[in-house]
C-alpha cells in the first residue's frame, strides 16, 4: 500500500488533573527520524514514545511536541518562613511597648508580607500523567498515518496514469522500429542505385542493413523497460515501505530509455524517448515522498 511521508496529527486527551496535547507533522527523508520536543520532566520515557511511533512510521522525519495543559507536572504547596515571621512579630510587639503603639501585628499585617508565605512547586513522579502522554502520542500517530495513507493513495493514482503513459509511448516505439530499419533500407538502396546508375550488389545492401538494423536494436531494451513498467504497477499494491524499491525501478528504466534514445535513428522514436524521460522525472518527484 502506497503511504505518503508527508502529513500531519494532533490529539488532546484530557483527564481529572490536567489535559495532554500531541501534534506532530512528517516530512520526506532518506530513514526514520524523529524528533521530539516536550517538558524535561517527560524525557524518561522519550524512548518509549520513540517505539510507539515506530509501529506507525518505517521512514520519514517526524517533528513531534508535546504540551502539558494544567497542573500534572508539577505539586504547588504553600511555605511560611516561621523564623522570620517569630523575629517580625517579636520585633513588632516591642517597638509597640518603646513607643506605646497599641495592640499587635495582626494576620493582615502578616499576609501582606511576600516573603513570609512563598509557593513552592516540586516535580512529583507522576505514571497516570507518563500513561496519558503515551496514550496521546498513539492517538495523533493514528491521525497522521491515516493522513499519510490518504495522500499516498492520491499519490498511487498520478503515478498509474503516468504508468500508462510510459506503456503507450513504448508500444509507440515498439510499432515504429521495425519501419525505421524498413525506411533505411529502402533509403539505402534508392542511393546505391544512384551512385551505381542502376545496378548495384545485393549481398552489399544486405550486409549493409543489417548492420544498421543490429546497431539500432532496440528490442531487449524495449522488453526490459516493459517488464520494470510491470513490476513497478505491481510494487504499488504490496504493503510496508516500498519508496526506496520505487526510486530504484525507476534509474532502471531510465538506463533503458537513454539506451533506446542513443540507438535511435528516427525523429519519431526520439520524441517519444523525451516524453518517457518526462514522464519519468515526473514519477521520480512523486516517490520521493513516499514511504
């Protein structure tokens, strides 16, 4: 099955404590790479998401981020600064008895100090949160592979049709080479003619074409490039990573095209070699993004 390796997922699950949003995007690439960008708490279990992810992508570049919505990370508590505020009250009451202020400093008065009670915040283990993110991760794999698959289908359609376009200008030139040796002989024999005031020697003629017809054979070429057209038709339909197989087939078939237009001694089959290579190029663009 064709599977592009562009595409793109997002997910957000949500518990009691906080919500977990995964969005990731793929990108072509010779092999598998992923990187992954999420809070430090979270890189213990950087490996493990590296192997979900794996079950989904065989090749690409996968950008993957992680964002934690709430509280899940880390553990707020309230401190007071007991020494600090027995030094404020004690200091407090005795300028009250030196200068006959009345009453005591009061909650109020402690409150509106900001160094007396401070939040501190901890970084707690946490295996429900290290579960969600895990969960979260597959969930938007799901979406991108699903996308991925999506544009490789559309991907299979353009390369079929291109397909087709190779067969038929193959069969074109398959049906113009043997009028092409056909033409030089005839072309041959009118000059032979010329140059001999009407007589001239068969066995030459003979000789002659067919060693034009030997060097601009292009019969094994022609039979080889059909069966990669095949091959390559058939390669669309198996399943896991195929992109590399692709690329391959398609240097083949271009060897047999430029072998076919280097013994080609006709217009006709010239201008059908350009067209093969354009629609090769073409298909060539197409695989590099697939899987």
């Amino acid at each position: 099955m064709v599977t592009s390796m562009t595409g793109f997922g997002r997910s957000r699950i949500k518990s009691a404590d906080c919500a977990v949003v995964v969005e990731m995007k793929s990108v072509n690439h010779r092999f598998s790479e992923f990187q992954i960008r999420m809070p430090r708490q979270l890189i213990k279990i950087e490996d493990k998401i590296k192997k979900e992810l794996a079950t989904y992508i065989q090749r690409g570049r996968v950008e993957l981020f992680v964002t934690i919505e709430g509280e899940g990370l880390t553990h707020r508590t309230l401190q007071a600064d007991w020494q600090l505020i027995d030094e404020f009250v004690r200091l407090m009451g005795q300028i009250a008895e030196k200068y006959g202020f009345p009453g005591k400093p009061d909650l109020k008065d402690l409150l509106q100090r900001p160094d007396f009670i401070t939040i501190e915040e901890s970084e707690e283990e946490n295996s429900a949160l290290e579960k969600l993110v895990l969960e979260t991760v597959v969930s938007a794999a799901e979406r991108l592979h699903e996308m991925r698959q999506a544009e490789g289908q559309e991907l299979k359609k353009d390369l079929l049709v291109l397909l087709s376009g190779l067969a038929q200008r193959l069969f074109d030139i398959k049906e113009r080479a043997p009028i092409v040796i056909e033409a030089y002989s005839q072309r041959l024999e009118r000059r032979m003619k010329e140059i001999a005031a009407g007589a001239f020697d068969q066995d030459r003629l003979a000789t002659e074409v067919a060693v034009f017809a030997d060097k601009s054979d292009i019969h094994e070429e022609c039979i080889r490039l059909e069966s990669h057209i095949q091959q390559f038709r058939q390669a669309l339909d198996h399943e896991g990573p195929i992109g590399r197989k692709l690329d391959f087939m398609i240097q083949e078939m271009n060897r047999e095209v430029n072998t076919i237009g280097s013994k080609a001694n006709d217009s006709m089959i010239s201008s059908a070699v350009v067209d093969l290579k354009t629609g090769l190029e073409k298909m060539r663009e197409q695989v590099q993004n697939i899987e």
